[in-house]
C-alpha cells in the first residue's frame, strides 16, 4: 500500500511540474534545471519546491524511526537541511542563487538546492 501511496504522489508531483521538465542525455527522467526556474513563474517554483518537499515528507513517513540498515537514504540529511526554511525561504534561495551565479543555470534545481543552500558549506 505504501509503494503504491509512493508511486501515486511521485506521479502527481511529476504533472505538476510537467512546465519544468527537461531531459538528461538518454534518459527519461524529467530533469529540472536552473533553466527551468528561471522561466518559471513564481508559482510554478513554488509548486516544484512543495512537491519536492511532500516528497521527502512522505518517504521519511514511509521509512519511519528506523529505516532498514541496508536502505540508505538521503531524506534525513533533507529534512535537516531545509527544515530551517519555509516553502517560500526556499523558492527565494534558489531565486538569489541562480541570480548571482547565471553559470548554474545548466545544473539541475535538486543539485543546487542541496549544495548552495541546505548545505551551503558543503558539510551534511
């Protein structure tokens, strides 16, 4: 039940952000990059970082206090990285981010939201 719970909010985060996607190389996967947000409205930014952040929510639900100890995961660090910030505080970090640096603008958002602002110095 739970994969399915999975498999239905990722589904229903990848239509909302149909606007953003983009594709890696071969692969199918919707990649979005800075190029993305950038022709992004503020509510198409705002509905990718909502998504994003259901997504974790629902998987450290799903992970619960004690996640397998073959399972490795990210969803702790993202939780402690962004839990800081609201919705909002997001979409203007990543706004200020790729303002002053126009280079990162071929990166994907998940890549730079991890490194530039839930881990800005690069620690976990």
């Amino acid at each position: 039940m739970r994969r399915i719970l999975v498999f239905l909010v990722l589904t229903a985060f990848l239509c909302v952000s149909a606007g953003f996607s983009a594709y890696a190389g071969e692969k199918a996967f919707p990649v979005v990059t800075g190029v993305n947000w950038l022709n992004a409205t503020h509510a198409e930014r705002l509905s990718f970082v909502m998504g994003l952040t259901t997504m974790i929510e629902l998987e450290k639900e799903v992970q619960g206090q004690a996640p397998p100890a073959d399972q490795r995961s990210l969803i702790p660090q993202w939780v402690q990285g962004l839990s800081r910030f609201t919705l909002e505080e997001i979409v203007a970090a990543l706004d200020d981010v790729y303002r002053t640096h126009p280079d990162f603008k071929s990166r994907p958002v998940v890549d730079v939201l991890w490194r530039e602002v839930a881990f800005p110095s690069g620690g976990k």
